[in-house]
C-alpha cells in the first residue's frame, strides 16, 4: 500500500474527494476501494491499481485475548511486527517497527538477531496501526478505542527519522488517525541526533530512553550503541531537551536476571535519575535463549528500593508471552523455522 498515491490520484479531483478518501482508509477502515462507493467507479478502479488496501499480515492473539500481534508481509517478502495491547479501561496501544530489523545489536533484543535489512516507508508504519484497527473493528466490533502509538517496535527511530516523522504527522492528522501527539511516543537506544532534532519539532511527542543499564561499562556490554553515545553525552542531550520542551523523558529499563537487577544496580540508577521530569519504566523481559527475566519478588524490591529514594518510577505489565509479544521474536521463530525447512 502506498498512501503517498492516493493524493496523485485524487489531485485533478476536488479537494473534498480527498476527505472523502482519507476517511474510507483512516476512520471506516475499508481494505477494498469497492467499499468506498461515494466515489466514482472509475475513480475506484484506479485507487485499486495505484493504491490497494489489502495488507499481508497473520494475527496471534494470546491465551488473555489482551495482547494481538502482527507479522507483516511486504511487498519486497520481508516481514515486520506490530504488537497491540488492550488495557482495562477500553483503551489500546500499538507498538509500531521503523525498520526492518535492527543496526544496533543490542545483546538481548531479538530484533538484533535479525540484522538490519531496511527503513520501513510511512506507509509501512501506517500500514502496522491500519492492521490493528481493522483487527480491533472486526474482532471487537470497536468496543475498545486505539488511543496511544508507541515506536518500541523493531528497529531504531531516530535512524529512520524522517520517515517515522511523515508517518507520525498522519497518525495525528485530523483527516488521518486523529491520536493526539502526547498519545504518541518515541523510544530510541539513545540516538543524540535524534533527540536534539525532536526537541525542535513543534509535536509534543512523548520521547523514550531505552537506558537497560545504570553504568557505561554495563550499558556498553549490553549496547554497543551505547560506546558512541556514552552515559553524560546522552544525559546532556535528555536534559537539552527537557529545557526546550518541559516535558517528561521515560527511561526504560528492562530487568535481566543477575545481569542489571541487584541493589547495588539500584543505588548506581538512582544516582543518574535524581532529577525533576526523569522518570524510570521497569520492563519485565521476555525472556530469549540468552537471558532469562528478573524474578518478581527481585522486581518489586529493585522498584521500592528506587521509590524510597525519590525516583519516580513505574512497571510495565507484562504482554503476551505466549504469542512471543517482545519486538523481533516472532519474525526470529519464523527465519529460524524457514532455516531449518530448507535443511
């Protein structure tokens, strides 16, 4: 699907053509140009050739029915996930990929695994929320309203900028997904660039830190990004940004047994968090064949322990392990099921 070419198509028409386009694909969800019968049937058969809506996916729902992941076929046979999870109070997030694969070779992401093939088009992103929403309006009957989008999927954002960016103007279009920009949320392995261009950009996008590690000796061994952009150069960038925008910066920080989970991890995270909008985001990992998640009771006295001295801290509720949620593990399982089929 190319969205670029529905307004190559509709540009000799009236500006309300467009609209009325827009609408069909963003709100009513249509994945065939036949459905959209207040345009012209000529005008339908040239969207079909120039613009279909089909999306090659397979959808995996896990055991809870909260969490639905996508494994995406594109046009090129390369394939990408999206991940939606549904939250207690009729709201759903979708975690979205910006690449396919990953450059960065973080040691305990699947993702990494994969290698790096390609930047996603904003098509390729929309078309991960257009998925979703269709999942939601056919599976749900629209019972739970897509709310937040999230780029935590595969990939490196900031090192697909712009595209990420096109696309991040549709979601909050009016005559696109309509989510609001703070609904919105970027997550970067800690990209400086990036995050000093974002801290320009008039969206009040919510921006992420993947930090996972107290110390640059740790950061680096878990991050090889990370010996290019070491601990204060990303931290002045964070700070850099806040003093522009005001906002709020999440740091995640997912717990691997015995790796970056004792108290003495704590006390050193504290000593780089201590400050007024940084606010600290525990994942529990998902567990892959090299590390193994952090025990709950190791969880709860890691978060305590970071409370007690003033960081302001939350806990991701754990996803879909079941349909193998985490980004990159279920398009690992199928290149490693592909590998040994052509045995």
């Amino acid at each position: 699907m190319i969205l670029e070419n529905i307004e190559k198509v509709l540009k000799q028409e009236s500006a309300y053509r467009l609209k009325q386009a827009q609408r069909a694909v963003f709100y009513e969800l249509i994945d065939s140009w036949d459905e959209a019968t207040n345009l012209s049937l000529a005008l339908r058969e040239q969207l079909k050739k120039e613009c279909p809506l089909k999306i090659k996916s397979k959808i995996f729902v896990s055991k809870d029915k909260n969490t639905a992941k996508a494994l995406i076929n594109l046009e090129d046979g390369l394939q990408i996930e999206t991940v939606l999870m549904l939250h207690n109070d009729k709201r759903a997030t979708v975690c979205v990929s910006s690449q396919v694969g990953c450059p960065l070779g973080c040691v305990f992401c699947a993702t990494g695994q994969l290698g790096f093939k390609r930047n996603l088009t904003p098509s390729e992103i929309i078309e991960q929320i257009l998925v979703m929403k269709r999942y939601l309006k056919n599976e749900l009957k629209e019972k739970i309203k897509l709310t937040n989008v999230v780029f935590m999927g595969m990939g490196e954002p900031f090192l697909n900028y712009e595209n990420v960016w096109k696309a991040i103007q549709i979601i909050n279009d009016k005559d696109g997904f309509n989510i609001g920009a703070r609904k919105i949320s970027i997550s970067t392995a800690g990209i400086v660039e990036g995050i000093r261009k974002m801290a320009k950009e008039k969206l009040q996008v919510n921006l992420s830190i993947s930090l996972h590690a107290p110390t640059d000796e740790l950061r680096q061994k878990l991050m090889p990004i990370a010996k290019r952009y070491p601990l204060k150069n990303l931290l002045k960038a964070v700070d850099n940004y806040i003093l522009q925008t005001s906002r709020k910066v999440m740091f995640e920080y997912v717990m691997l047994k015995g790796i970056n989970d004792s108290m003495e991890n704590a006390e050193q995270l504290c000593k780089i968090m201590n400050k007024p909008l940084y606010m600290v985001n525990l994942i529990a990992y998902n567990q892959t064949d090299k590390f193994k998640p952090s025990d709950p009771k190791t969880i709860k006295l890691f978060k305590d322990y970071l409370e007690k001295r003033g960081i302001f801290t939350t806990q991701r509720y754990e996803f879909g392990q079941d349909i193998w949620a985490a980004c990159g593990q279920l398009a690992f399982r199928e290149k490693m099921s592909r590998k040994i089929k052509n045995r």
